[in-house]
C-alpha cells in the first residue's frame, strides 16, 4: 500500500511539473492564435471560446520577407556554428582522451573551465576582434561568439565517452596503418555517435536561441536573427502582442523538430555516459 501511495504521489508531481512546463507553451500558442479583443479580455481566459482562434497574427508575420530573411539567418548560423564545433570539440576530445600526461589533464581542466565564463564577459573582447577582422555585421561573428561557449563543453563531453573506448581498438588499427584521423572518422566516432548526437542537440538549441552575440554583432532590419527580429514587434507606443506570440511560435518550431529528431540518440547517448 505504501508503494502505491508513494507511486501516485509520483506521478501527480512529474504531472505538476509537466502542466508548469508546458505553460508558458500553451499560452504563447494561444496568444499567437487569438485577435486583439480576445488578448486583452480581463481576467485572461486559459480556454478559448468557439471561434475566437485565428490565424491572422501567422498571416501577417509569414507574408513579411524580413521574417524569412530571420529564419534564413539563424539557419545558416546556427548550422555553421554546429559543424565547426564538432570539427573542432572532435579532434580536441580525442587528443585529450588519447594523451598522457600532467599538461594534457590540465589543459583539459582549462578548456572546461573557460566554459564557465558568461558570455558578458566573452562579448568585449569578441566584439574587437570582430571589428579588427572585418567581421561585423557578418554571420561569422556570431558563429565565432557561439563557438566559444559550445567548443569547450563539446569537447569535455565528448571527451568523457571517448575515455570508454578501449584503446586497443586504435592499436589494432594503427597496426594495420591507419592514422589517428582515421581512427577518429572511421572508428571512435561511430562508437561514440549518441555523444555526438547529444553534443549536436545541445549546440543546435542553444545557438538558434542566441540573443547577445546577434544583437551585438549584427546590423538589424533583414540581417538579423529570427530571436532578435522578434523584439521588433514590440514598440514604445504598442505592441502587438499575438504577432509576436507567433513569430516566438515560428522561432521554436526548427528547435523542436531537431530535438524530436535526435531525442532517442540524445537519451541513448546520456545513458551511456551515466555508465
């Protein structure tokens, strides 16, 4: 009986938390869906009423081109910074985990503890080495600016399941000729591919949400991101508040579908690392 009681008591908490989860969801959803008359009804309604729900907001937010230029943007960024990561963490994970030595361990410590730094601190001295390459208002400032936080927790990750690799299967190839490239590409990365999944669902969520590192280096109007244009629907004098619910709808949409995507890997992968 106390077992019973106890696996209910479970189930209605993760229930709580899911409804608290979703909420903010749920309510951008139906923000984005209602008309001006039906947003600032008092006290707000949680359900809508029969044939209050439109799809004006989408109409006019989807029939503006800036708003495709903002996707295309955050597209080419964020696949950028997620290819170069894994160029980079991968070669990084494996040489660390591979190597011997005192300095190694240390500069694996110190490539995760960089993560540790906020991107506040990060972003002076990103912004004059931007304006010192040329690079401002380019996508490549940002991918910059996201490399920097997504390469060093990259590469701890993948450095820790690299460790469970058995070494032995780099001696044995390295007999028949291959060389370390080749036995990354050819043999610890497809060992290690939830890792790497899980790596690339990290980098992929987190660089589409960029804010700071967009806002700062990019010019605005059409060469912006899709997470900064969505300020551009809120004014001084007014705000129309279901466009903006639906271009916040529209922003989660790739970030959804990559994570149900890759979310049976992303579970395989962190199981494996818990053992």
């Amino acid at each position: 009986m106390r077992l019973e009681v106890h696996g209910v008591a479970a189930a209605a908490t993760l229930a709580v938390m899911v409804l608290l989860a979703l909420l903010p969801s749920y309510w951008m959803l139906l923000a984005s869906l209602r008309g001006d008359e039906a947003l600032a009804a008092w006290p707000p309604r949680f359900m809508p009423r029969w044939g209050e729900l439109t799809f004006d907001a989408y109409r006019v937010v989807l029939g503006q081109a800036r708003t495709w230029a903002w996707l295309g943007n955050s597209l080419l960024i964020t696949g950028a910074s997620l290819l170069a990561t894994l160029a980079i963490a991968a070669p990084a994970a494996y040489a660390l985990s591979r190597a011997d030595g005192r300095t190694m361990g240390s500069l694996g410590a110190l490539i995760f503890v960089s993560k540790l730094l906020p991107a506040t601190i990060l972003l002076t001295p990103l912004y004059v080495m931007a304006r010192v390459f040329g690079l401002l208002n380019s996508p490549a400032a940002v991918v910059f600016g996201n490399l920097s936080f997504a390469v060093p927790l990259a590469t701890f990750v993948l450095k820790g399941y690299f460790d469970a690799i058995p070494r032995a299967m780099d001696e044995a190839a390295m007999i028949d000729g291959a060389s370390r490239l080749r036995i990354l590409v050819t043999i610890v990365l497809p060992n290690a591919l939830p890792a790497v999944l899980a790596v690339a669902i990290y980098v992929f969520i987190v660089s589409w949400n960029d804010f700071i590192f967009a806002r700062t280096f990019l010019a605005g109007g059409n060469a912006t991101t899709i997470t900064v244009g969505a300020t551009m629907f809120m004014g001084e004098q007014e705000t129309r508040w279901n466009q903006l619910m639906a271009i916040g709808c529209l922003a989660t949409l790739p970030c959804l579908a990559f994570f149900l995507l890759l979310q049976r890997h992303l579970s395989r992968g962190l199981a494996s690392m818990g053992h």
